[in-house]
C-alpha cells in the first residue's frame, strides 16, 4: 500500500512539473514573439502586451514549480533528488506552511495579472476590472490574519 500511495505522489508531482514546463514554454513562446515584433518595429502589435502576459505565465509555471516541490518535500522527505535541493525560503514542516508560500505567490500572480490586463484594457476599462483588486484585497487580509495566528 505503501509504494501505491508513493507512485501516486510521485505522479502527482511530475504531472505539476510537467504543467509548469507547458507554462514555460508559452512564456517563452510570448516572449520570443514580442522580441521579433520589437526588432521588426511593429509597435503597432503591441509586444509589450505579449511581454506581460509572457511575465505572467512565468509566475504562474513558477507557483507549479514551488508546490510540486512542496508537495514531494512534505509527502516524499527521503527523496534523493530532494536531500542535494535545499531553498532557504522553501522551508516546510506542515501543510500550512506550504499554503502561506502558495498564497504569497498567488497573490503576486493576481497583482501581475490585474495588471496586464489593465494594460491590454488601455482606455476600454469597464467596472468588472475592480473585480481582481478586490479580489486581491481580500486575499491579502486573509492572508495578514491567517498569518497573525498562525
């Protein structure tokens, strides 16, 4: 049962690894494409759009970096690959703690994210943008008393 519950989580982690390697290559796809639209002076395209949404697909393969890595630190503990990969500010002892890492970076995701699409909205927005903002308020005092008592 043992070895069924660790290929289960080992599963678990390669698939997250193997999303965020999805997210690195859009990211990097944006970004070679703003380049090209840049050096070719077609400003008019707006690459600098595609530079933020490539900015936000890097945060967003990172947060699936930082839990595969929580999870298989929290779950798999005597992982060889884990014991030589040591991050000073990944330290984890609980669920919760990997929750607090997650939830900082979820909430630089959103700021990244509300803010290209305010960038891409240029002069068209509309009262819904306010959504995300909130959005991030919220989370971000939840975030400040969760972790007062934690």
């Amino acid at each position: 049962m043992q070895k069924i519950v660790r290929f289960a989580i080992l599963t678990i982690v390669f698939l997250i690894l193997l999303n965020s390697l999805v997210f690195i290559g859009i990211a990097i796809y944006k970004s070679i494409h703003a380049y090209i639209l840049i050096a070719q002076g077609r400003m008019e395209e707006k690459p600098g759009i595609l530079i933020a949404e490539a900015l936000d697909s890097f945060l967003v393969s990172l947060f699936f970096i930082i839990f595969s890595i929580g999870i298989a630190k929290l779950f798999l503990p005597n992982i060889n690959f884990l014991k030589g990969y040591d991050l000073p500010w990944l330290k984890l002892d609980s669920f919760s703690s990997l929750k607090l890492v997650l939830w900082e970076m979820l909430l630089t995701t959103l700021f990244v994210f509300f803010a290209a699409s305010v960038i891409i909205s240029g002069e068209n927005l509309e009262w819904t943008t306010l959504i995300t903002p909130a959005s991030i308020l919220m989370l971000a005092l939840a975030y400040k008393f969760l972790k007062q008592g934690h």
